[in-house]
C-alpha cells in the first residue's frame, strides 16, 4: 500500500491551507475567534505560523461552528478563497494547467493538500462526462457543507477558465435552501437539491479547450513546489474512499471484505472496527456506492434492469430491482426518465 | 370593555339589593346605641375592596373563562361582605339561621372560585408573552441579520414587503424597489481576495444605510444584490433616489478602484413578493444590458 489512510485524528491539514481562510471569513461575519476554537487543539499562536497543522477532526468542528452563523453564501466564498489562496501552491497552479483534464488530474492528485475529506469518481455518459463527489471519511452533519464547497470550487474553477459555466450540471443531495435567490448568483448552471447523489456533469468538449492562462513554466514549477510540499504532507485518503474505490475497480465482480483488508494489508476485523468508529460498515459503503452508480446510469435511461444488474454485480435483474427499492424507496423505473 | 360586562354588573346590583332586601324582611334595625362603629368601618372597607376587585376585573378584562371566574369570586366574596356589614344595624330574630349561612357560605367559595381565577389567569399570561415574544422575533430578531453586512436578510425582506404591499394596496399608495448590484464583484474578489471584498461590501452596506432615508427597508438580497423597499414612493422619486446613490457610489473606493453597480426600481403592481423582486431583477437585467460596461481587465483599473 503506497498511500496511507487517515481518520479524524490524524493532523493532516495545514492551518494556512483552508482553515485560516475560514477563520478569516466567520470573524468578519461576527464570530468570535476564541469561541470558534474553544475546545478544539488549534491555538491563537498556531495560526500565524507556516507550518502548523490541525485534525481533520477540528476542521470539521470549525466548519460545524461556521455552519450556524447564518451566511449562506459561507461555502461558496470560502471556495473563492480556497481558489485563490497565495499560500497554497495547489490553487496557484490550476489557472495555469493546460486544460480542464490537466488542471482536475492535477488537483484530483494533490486533493489531500486541499480537501482530504472528499473524493470523486468519474462516469461517461453519452455527453457528459460525470463527477461523481463522495466523502472519503464520516463528514457527520458537515457533509453537505463540505460537499457543497467542493462542488462550488470546480464549477468556479471551470466557469473562470472556460467561461462557459452554463453548460454544466449539478446535482446535489442536499434539501433546497429555504430561498433560492440568495446563492442562485454563484451557480452559473442549473441545479437540482434533493437529489440522490452529489454530480457534476461536465460536457465531453469542456475537457480539451485550452485554457487562456496557460503557462507550461509556472505550471511545472508550481507542481514541484506540490511535490516538495508532499514530503511534509504526505499523500494520505480516507478509509471510505479506499474501500469505495477498490469496490469500484473491482466491479461487476464483488470484493469481499477479507479481499478488501488483504488489500489494505490488515485483518478484515480491523476493518471492521475502523469502519464502526466512523458509524459505517462495509455493507453500507458497497450498497452505497452501487446506489450511486445505479442512479447515474438509469438517469441515462439506456440501460434495462439486466444490464444494469450485470454491470453492478447481481446474479439477476430481480436482485437489484430488490436492493434497489431497499436503498431509495423506489423501483427503477421512478429514475429512467432523463432528469429534467 | 365595561360594555360587554352589562349583564354581569346589573347580576351584581340585583343580587346586592336582593340581599339588602332580604335582611331587611327578615330583621330589624338595632337601636342606636347597639351599633358597634369599629366593626363598621373594618367590614366596610373589606367590602369595599371586595367590590373594587369587581369592578376592576370588569373594567379591565375581556370576556372570557378567566374573567368569568374571577368576577364569580368577587361577587360572592362581595355578597358575603355585604351581609356581614348588615348585619352589624340589623337584628336577626334567634329562629332565623338563613342569614348567618348565607354570610358564612359564599365566602371560602368565592375565595376558591378567585384563586382559581387567577391561576387560570396566570397561564394565560404565560401564553400572551409567548405569543408576543414570538410577534417581537418577527420583527426584530437578530438572527434575521445579515452577520457581514449587519442588514436584514431575504426572510425580513419577504415578511416585510408581503406586510408593506398588501397595506399599500389598501390605502392605494405607490411603493417602489430599489435593486442594486455590484459589477464584475466575481471578478473582483479573484484579483483582490475575499477580504477586500467582504469590506466593499461591508462599506456599500453603511453607504447605502446613510444615504436612504429613514422609512426604506434596506435589505441583502443575495452575495453582491442589494434590495431596498421605498415606501409611499412612486417610480420617478426611486429614480433620483437611484440617481443619487450612483453619485454617492462613486466616492466608495475598495482595493484603490471604483467598483461599478447597477441601480434598477421599479414601482410595485403586484401583490405578492416574490413576483415584485422578480419583476426587480428583470429589470436590473435589462439596465445592465443598457449600461453595459466594458469586461473587467485585472490591472487596468477601468472601473
């Protein structure tokens, strides 16, 4: 195993990378620093410091706090602020990538630099391509919050640099805001709240369009200062997002847990107790990620019953048909319509 | 409110003189010298309080169970006093008990009937200052603020101009939305960081509460939109109001450059919020288009 997980303990952000960022944001909007940390294990003095770090613990209690001060327009700031953040080497390099797939293997590489908590999978449809956005540890009731921003930051980053925004898709699983005019100004594309899974979609010729700011040098110079960065902060994903990803390559064949832990290079019960600190089990994480994809391809509408039970690993299409009304509630057919 | 309590006052006045008469049937007055005038005066003045609660409760309370409960207590309370003051010029015949049960008797019940009463009146109370506590949050509740920009937010805005429309369509008074927004603020906040774009913000926020007058709901309406309620305004005094505040804008600096915003009013026509703001941002749209200006260039300082 090359790549290490992390859990809610291990001090793995850099406080100037985001957090001092967020503090920055929730004192000008009335919160008080000293309350913000109170009973987390960042201090005042830490903060002006280059090099000190935090648990992804305390970085979800903070936004937890943020969460309450009212402003709903927090997520989508704080990803500008993320953007364009001159201490993070990551966000200066994106403008200067080549094009959107050389600028989204990039930050999908160094994802842990800026965002550990979430991770992404990607489908092909017939004009889309799909990013399908998934928390790679237990995000407890910050998960929306931490979605939300994640998704605001690529479709600021591709409306930026492509300038054309509108031809995107989002879908989010969040409720909808009590009062869409207050964040329908950053969403340059339609978005539908409520939906089973959190979704870009991006249009195949998004992809290869180069992009204005394009500067090989800088970008080449950028990613060593990402790599440098690397040796202090090293490459690390959340068990969920191991585990989901493996259940993915391996798909239609299923892996089994002792399969998935063998791979991870520990006992499967290990597994088991580390997935029931996080409040998960791996039935839950594999039912969720075939729910997910199940839901991307019925919104698709060509595939029948048997052919998406073939794909997602079920002897017969009366299995998935089952499983399928056990996850959502609804039978198949509710979702083969093209989502409007 | 005494109106609405007639029929109880003349229960009182007819079982007060009922009373009178009865012991004046049934007795006879005491000589002169038997009067003791120290007994007198204490059961005069208690009741004489006795009907101050009376009529006090009467005058004071709408109709209702509480009241209803209280005014029963009183006026036995006040039965019983009045007897017990009679008594003290009148001489019962020894035979007679009726007299002495009907002074003792309807006291301790008409202190059980008050004290219920005023338990009853004490709940609701508990209520009336819920209910106003909630009326009070409506109105001026902290958590509606915006916390950047210490304005109202959209839950203000559509509560009050939902009040303000239907109370201007009653009176047939012009009322007017001022809508106002920052140009290229995206892109200002990429060049110059959130920072100064909090403080633009936060500046235009104490600009605009200066420079509107005391009657106009100022409110955020979204990031970079501002939307304001001009009441008993017609089209053409928004326009100057608008006018006024372009100049004013312009003396707002952040970051070393004049931010550029577009103003829109328009005066109300219909009755629901929602398709008056809409209406507003329609109409912003289409003086943006108007006034188009040219595509911010970082470093050039154009606008």
């Amino acid at each position: 195993m090359t790549v290490a997980i992390f859990d809610h303990n291990e001090k793995n952000l850099l406080l100037q990378h985001s957090v001092t960022a967020l503090l920055h944001l929730a004192q000008r909007r009335g919160a008080c620093l000293h309350k913000l940390l109170h009973g987390t294990q960042i201090f005042e003095q830490d903060l002006s410091r280059p090099d000190s770090r935090c648990h992804h613990r305390d970085w979800l209690t903070l936004l937890g706090r943020c969460q309450q001060l009212a402003s709903p327009e927090l997520p989508f700031i704080l990803a500008d602020a993320l953007l364009h953040n001159p201490a993070l080497a990551l966000s200066q390099s994106l403008p200067k990538a080549p094009h959107l797939a050389g600028c989204l293997r990039q930050l999908w590489y160094f994802r842990h630099q800026m965002l550990p908590g979430v991770f992404t999978l990607v489908q092909h449809t017939e004009q889309y391509r799909v990013l399908l956005l998934k928390p790679a540890l237990q995000l407890g009731p910050q998960q929306g919050f931490i979605l939300n921003l994640a998704m605001a930051l690529l479709v600021q980053l591709i409306q930026h640099h492509t300038g054309r925004g509108n031809n995107l898709r989002v879908q989010l699983k969040q409720a909808a805001p009590s009062h869409p005019a207050q964040i329908s100004s950053y969403w340059p594309c339609p978005v539908s709240f409520g939906q089973p899974v959190d979704a870009l979609y991006i249009p195949h010729e998004l992809w290869f369009q180069p992009w204005p700011e394009h500067h090989a040098g800088e970008f080449r110079a950028y990613r060593r200062a990402c790599y440098q960065l690397n040796r202090r902060l090293p490459r690390q994903r959340g068990l969920f997002e191991i585990l989901q990803r493996q259940l993915y390559r391996t798909m239609p064949a299923t892996l089994s847990l002792e399969q998935a832990a063998s791979l991870l290079g520990c006992s499967s019960s290990s597994v088991k107790r580390l997935l029931q600190q996080q409040g998960s089990s791996y039935a839950a994480l594999a039912d969720d990620l075939r729910c997910d994809l199940a839901t991307l391809l019925l919104c698709q509408g060509k595939l029948s019953n048997k052919q998406l039970a073939s794909q997602l690993g079920y002897s017969d299409e009366h299995n998935f048909r089952r499983a399928f009304k056990r996850w959502t509630g609804n039978v198949p057919s509710s979702l083969r319509l093209p989502v409007s | 409110m005494w109106q609405q309590h007639l029929d109880k006052l003349t229960l009182a006045a007819v079982l007060l003189l009922a009373a009178l008469l009865l012991a004046l049937q049934l007795g006879d007055v005491k000589s002169w010298a038997a009067i003791d005038w120290l007994d007198i005066l204490g059961e005069g003045i208690v009741l004489a309080v006795a009907l101050s609660w009376l009529t006090l409760n009467l005058l004071n309370r709408p109709a209702g169970r509480v009241t209803d409960w209280l005014y029963y207590g009183s006026l036995l309370l006040s039965c019983s006093f009045a007897l017990d003051l009679l008594d003290e010029f009148l001489r019962y015949p020894a035979h007679v008990r009726t007299m002495s049960w009907l002074e003792s008797v309807p006291a301790p019940l008409g202190m059980l009937a008050l004290t219920y009463g005023l338990m009853g009146w004490h709940q609701e109370q508990r209520q009336i200052n819920r209910q106003l506590r909630g009326r009070e949050r409506f109105l001026r509740d902290h958590r509606l603020l915006d916390p950047l920009t210490q304005l109202y937010g959209l839950d203000y805005l559509y509560a009050v101009l939902n009040r303000e429309l239907a109370l201007h369509q009653q009176q047939r008074l012009p009322l007017s939305i001022l809508m106002l927004d920052i140009d290229q603020f995206a892109a200002f906040n990429r060049q110059h960081g959130t920072a100064a774009g909090d403080n633009y913000l936060i500046s235009l926020a104490e600009l605009l509460s200066s420079q509107m007058r005391e009657s106009d709901v100022i409110c955020r309406y979204a990031g970079d939109r501002f939307v304001a309620v001009l009441v008993h305004t017609e089209q053409a005094a928004a326009e100057i109001i608008a006018l006024h505040l372009q100049q004013q804008l312009q003396r707002l600096t952040a970051a070393g450059q004049t931010l550029h915003c577009s103003v829109a009013c328009i005066q109300a026509t219909q009755t629901q919020a929602t398709a008056v703001l809409k209406q507003a941002e329609l109409a912003l749209r289409a003086s943006k288009l108007r006034g188009a200006r040219p595509v911010y260039q970082p470093g050039h300082g154009n606008l």
